[in-house]
C-alpha cells in the first residue's frame, strides 16, 4: 500500500505560450503529513491539448523548475525564451499552489533563514516589520563591509521561496562625501500589491 496520494492542481491560468502550455501541477502528499516539496507540472506543446509524456519536476521550496526540456523538443523556440518562461510561470504556479493547498507561509521566518546562512552581517527587524506587507532589515554593526547587489539578492531569492515580489528601499549615511552603496545601515521590502497610506521612508 502507497504512503503517498497524488494531488492534482489546476494549472490552466498560468501564462504560457504559444510553443507551451501548462495543464497542472502533480504534488505527492505523504499520508498524515502533507505534501512533500517537489512535484511534477504536466503540460502541452505547439498549441495543442495533448500532455507531454514527461512532466517538468519543480521545487515547490525554492520555487523553481528543476529540470528543463531537451533540445529536440524546442522547436523553433530559443533556449532562452523557454527559460524566461519557466521563470515567470514558476512565480505564478507558487502563488496558485500555496493558495490550493491553504499553506500559510512563514515569511520572516524564510527572510531570516537567508539571512542566517549567506547574510550574518545583516539582522531581521522584528519590531519594525509588519509581515507580510513590510520586511526591514538593519546592519548589525555599522563597520561591517556591505554590498549593496545583496539587498536585491535577497529580494530575489525572497522571492523565489515565496512566489511574492517585493520593492527594495534602502537607507543610511547622508554624507555627500560617503559612497552610499558602501554605508546604507537598513532597508526594507514591500510587497508590490501593498497599498500602503503612510510615508514610504524605510
């Protein structure tokens, strides 16, 4: 007897092409503890209806496609067109999962995460942040060295565990002599869809 079942989600509003379309996503659910991260998303080609014998495997954690089609499949479709394609479906199919499945995700907690493994110099505002809408982040200490391509890193990978987007500001010195990429002390991320009424500062 199988531990696990085969939850099938509706895939057919996700935004394809007309080389690809996408049908929906195959995620296997282990009985007693839900679903597990990777799943497979069943699609068409060439503007037909018909489902391609091998699906594409997708991790659902990280938000991405794990493996691609082989080039006899492309057709007169560029490797980089598909590519750009797979991205923006994965944000979508991310978004349509975690609704289907009613997963509420922990977002500070995966901001965290990020931070803790590849950003030590850098500390999650827990009192600030209003999640999640607004995340802010500060230094921990102002004479740590610091790159400004970071903030947009995590912004990205943020992004790619959680299917959100989210606007990058960042603030710090206002000395004119001072190179601001090298002395910003926080930012935050917003969510795109935020209405926010108040000011924008950080």
């Amino acid at each position: 007897m199988s531990m696990f079942e085969i939850r099938s989600v509706d895939l057919k509003e996700v935004p394809g092409n007309d080389f690809i379309k996408f049908l929906r996503i195959e995620i296997p659910e282990r009985k007693g503890h839900g679903p597990v991260r990777f799943a497979r998303v069943r699609y068409a080609l060439n503007g037909d209806h018909i489902e391609q014998e091998n699906g594409l495997p997708m991790d659902l954690g990280k938000g991405i496609f794990t493996a691609t089609l082989e080039d006899d499949e492309l057709g007169e479709m560029s490797r980089e067109e598909l590519e750009q394609t797979l991205q923006k479906a994965a944000v979508e199919i991310i978004r349509i999962v975690r609704k289907a499945l009613g997963k509420e995700l922990d977002i500070p907690g995966i901001l965290k995460s990020i931070l803790k493994k590849d950003y030590p110099y850098l500390k999650y505002d827990d009192l600030y942040s209003k999640p999640p809408d607004v995340l802010k982040c500060h230094v921990r200490d102002s004479s740590c060295p610091r790159q400004i391509e970071d903030i947009f890193q995590i912004a990205h990978r943020l992004r790619r565990a959680t299917g959100e987007d989210y606007i990058v500001a960042y603030s710090g010195s206002s000395n004119d002599d001072a190179n601001f990429d090298e002395t910003w002390t926080r930012f935050s991320l917003r969510r795109f869809d935020f209405r926010e009424t108040k000011s924008n500062r950080v």
